[in-house]
C-alpha cells in the first residue's frame, strides 16, 4: 500500500494507525505533510497510544494547527475591520471560513492565504480600502495585473507589509475564461452571516465551490486535503433535504458533474455518505483521479509524472479555450527571466 493510500486508511480510520511499524509512520508522516494534512492526521489520531517517536511530532502538528487557525481569525479580523465601512458582503472561503464558523473541516486544516468573496462591482472600493489598510501587490508585472483583472475571478494577490499575509479577495469561484459559469449572485445572495460583519456560503455551496476548486480549476494538487474538506462539510451539514439542495446549487452553478465527481471520489477514498442518485453511478474514468490523488511515495515525493502531467495539462484546458491559452503560455515564455 502506498503511503498516500495509508494516509487516506488512517484518516478514514484512525484505528488503522495501530498496525503501522516505524517504515509506516514515516511514510504516513511524510505525505500528510506534503498533503497539507499533518494537522488533520494530529486530531484523528489524538488520544491513541502513539510511538514515542511519533507522538512530539503530532503534538508540534496539533500546535501549529491551532497557531494557523488563531492567525486565519485574526487575519480575517483586519480584512473586516478594513472592509465593513464599505457596506458591501465580505465573505469568507476555504479554511478560514471553516475556523471561522467552527466547522469540523477546520480542525487541524492547514490554512495558507485569506480568501475572500465580495461583488464584482465592489472590487474596486475594496481594493483601495485593504491598500490604505497596509496590503500591496504581490506581482507588480504589468502583464500580470493586467490579466488578473481582465480574465480571473480574483484581484491579482496581495500582502501585508507589516504581518507578511496574503489575502485574495475574489468576485467569483472559477476564471472568467473557465469552461464553466458559476452564479456569483447568488453565492452571495445565499451567504450566511457569522453576526460580526462577515459571512461564509451557503453548506452546499462550500460543497460546489471545494469541488471546483478541486476538479475545475487545477490540477488536483492538494487533492487529498480538498476530499476531505468536502467529507467533513458532508458528515456535518445537518439537513434532511440535504441532497436536493446540493443538487439545486449545483445545477445553478453548472456544476452537476463537478459536484458528482467530487461526492464519488470522496465517498471511494473516505467512505463519505453520499445519494447514489446525486453523486451517480462509478465511472471508469474515475479510476484516474484516483491515481493521481494518490501519487506520493514513502518521502512524501510525487510520483507517476505522465499522470501528474496530464492533469496538468487537463487543468490548463479547463481554465481558458486553446488559442488564448497558446497566446498566454507564449507571452509567459518569453518574459521569462534569462537562466530561470
């Protein structure tokens, strides 16, 4: 068994820890860390008998897991503090939503930049709001800036000067050149306020969005972690007419299959329960995504690099129609610094 395929036993089922020798523990710490899941693995597994070797490093992983999660809600404080006198929604996505709100998806979750959603049409106020607030640009190329607001769905990214955060604030989930068209609108519309001025979306729609974030707009990297954010947000969401909203969202935002995908590879890797009717029947094809989701070593290296290139190329094809993608790969290549 491959070591990402024991992180995935182990997370489905902390119990299974108990049958793994040194080889496996480093195997399994390895890839939870170079899945971004060493904190996550630290909570399923807190409270078991541990190696004596083992145990610091889940202790270390659990501390800088809360550590993140009090730095993701202070972070997350400023950007408010910058943003309410604009009266425009402010919400949050990704890990910080789920600490925010308190979600088991939070817990242990690794949470890098702050992501935020507020209305295309805000974008502007917010920008010089955060700016006069100590953020500034990242990529201050003009090529760059100038294709981050003509074709994505976010601001080009920005930093902190003082704290060094990132911060993206987004006006909608997937690329304006993306194949698929999600209803910003109503993101927004059915966002749920947390009662301090920001709001999170709506459970299904963190559901459609950790699903296109996984299967429509990238190449899968960080697969595992996306998976097991959308078993959590499953598990808890606490709605007997669960499934029929998650189907309602989803078509709303052309997202069906997506959305499918996501619940049949969740359930295959995590055991999620998921409606049959709703997630559809197996497919041959989904094989492949699994494969690529569980391509690391022992070392926590990638491995299967024709599988990895593929989805590579798969998520470029999903983002932008070929020619635009053959011109921006071009004009990337040529501005190319000489010996990089």
């Amino acid at each position: 068994m491959s070591a990402a395929a024991t992180l995935v036993r182990v997370l489905r089922d902390p119990g299974a820890a108990a049958t793994l020798d040194v080889a496996g523990w480093t195997g399994l710490i390895a890839c939870a860390r170079a899945e971004q899941l060493l904190g996550t693995l630290a909570w399923r597994v807190d409270g078991l008998a541990l190696p004596a070797g083992v145990a610091p490093i889940l202790a270390d992983a659990r501390d800088a897991a809360e550590a993140a999660r009090r730095g993701a809600l202070w972070e997350a404080e400023m950007a408010r503090r910058a943003l309410v006198p604009l009266g425009v929604p402010a919400i949050l996505l990704k890990g910080t939503a789920f600490v925010a709100a308190g979600l088991a998806a939070g817990q242990g979750r690794a949470i890098g930049d702050l992501d935020l959603l507020v209305p295309r049409d805000a974008m502007a106020a917010v920008e010089t709001a955060l700016i006069d607030a100590g953020w500034e640009w990242v990529k201050p190329d003009p090529y760059d800036d100038a294709y981050y607001r003509r074709w994505m769905h976010e601001l080009p990214p920005m930093i902190h000067r003082e704290r060094d955060r990132m911060i993206d604030v987004h006006h909608t989930i997937l690329p304006l050149t993306a194949r698929r068209r999600p209803d910003a609108g109503a993101l927004i519309a059915a966002a749920q306020p947390l009662g301090n001025g920001l709001s999170v979306l709506h459970p299904a729609d963190m559901i459609v969005h950790a699903a296109a974030h996984l299967l429509a707009d990238g190449d899968l990297a960080g697969g595992l972690r996306n998976l097991w954010d959308i078993d959590r947000l499953v598990r808890e969401w606490d709605d007997p007419d669960a499934a029929a909203v998650l189907r309602r969202h989803a078509a709303a935002h052309n997202l069906a299959d997506t959305v499918a995908l996501a619940l049949r590879l969740s359930h295959r890797l995590y055991g999620t329960p998921v409606d049959p009717a709703l997630a559809g029947a197996a497919r041959p094809s989904d094989g492949w995504f699994v494969r690529r989701l569980l391509a690391r070593d022992g070392w926590g290296r990638p491995t299967r690099p024709a599988t990895r290139l593929a989805f590579y190329v798969r998520s470029h094809w999903l983002r932008m129609p070929p020619a635009m993608l053959a011109r921006h790969l071009w004009i990337k290549w040529l501005r190319k610094p000489p010996g990089a």
